[in-house]
C-alpha cells in the first residue's frame, strides 16, 4: 500500500485534540507545582496560585492551537513533497 495524500485538515483536528489533551495535563502538573510552591513559601501573596490556576486554562489553548496549525501545515507539506516524490510504502500485513 502507498500513501499517497493526506487530509490535511482531517490530521489538523486529531492533533489540535491530541495537543489540547497534552496541554491539560501539562498545564495540571504546573499548576500543581506552582500551588506547592506558593504554599510552601517560596513565594509571598496569591500570585503564584493564579499563575498555576491560570496554566490549566492558557496551556490547554496553545498547545491546541499551536498543534493544530502546525500540523496543518506539515500535512500540507506531506502531501508536496509526496507528489514530488511518488509516495510512503506502508505494509501493514
């Protein structure tokens, strides 16, 4: 079997989830870290909370758009260089 084109918004979508699910966990393991912290005093007043409170919002949305967009344009540059070159054989037996 030969792949010969990808959908590149189709790959677009799954990565866009797949990086927006990263970013979750991501962003929970650093805010989980930045409330540590803030408790342990290492920093003074609420800031630090928000910061961590914040990352389980704003990583989520970066990691998904980043992810979608350069996905996105890598599938379209798959499916460039693949007219260009004839393919990817898979065998999938």
């Amino acid at each position: 079997m030969v792949i010969r084109r990808v959908g590149p918004l189709s790959c677009a979508k799954v990565a866009g989830l797949l990086y927006l699910i990263l970013g979750f966990v991501i962003g929970a393991c650093f805010s989980l870290f930045a409330v540590a912290g803030s408790f342990a005093g290492g920093a003074e007043g609420f800031f630090p909370m928000f910061m961590g409170a914040g990352a389980i919002v704003i990583l989520p949305i970066f990691y998904g758009g980043f992810g979608f967009v350069g996905t996105l344009i890598m599938a379209s540059l798959f499916n460039f260089v693949v007219g260009i070159t004839g393919g990817v054989e898979v065998d999938a037996s």
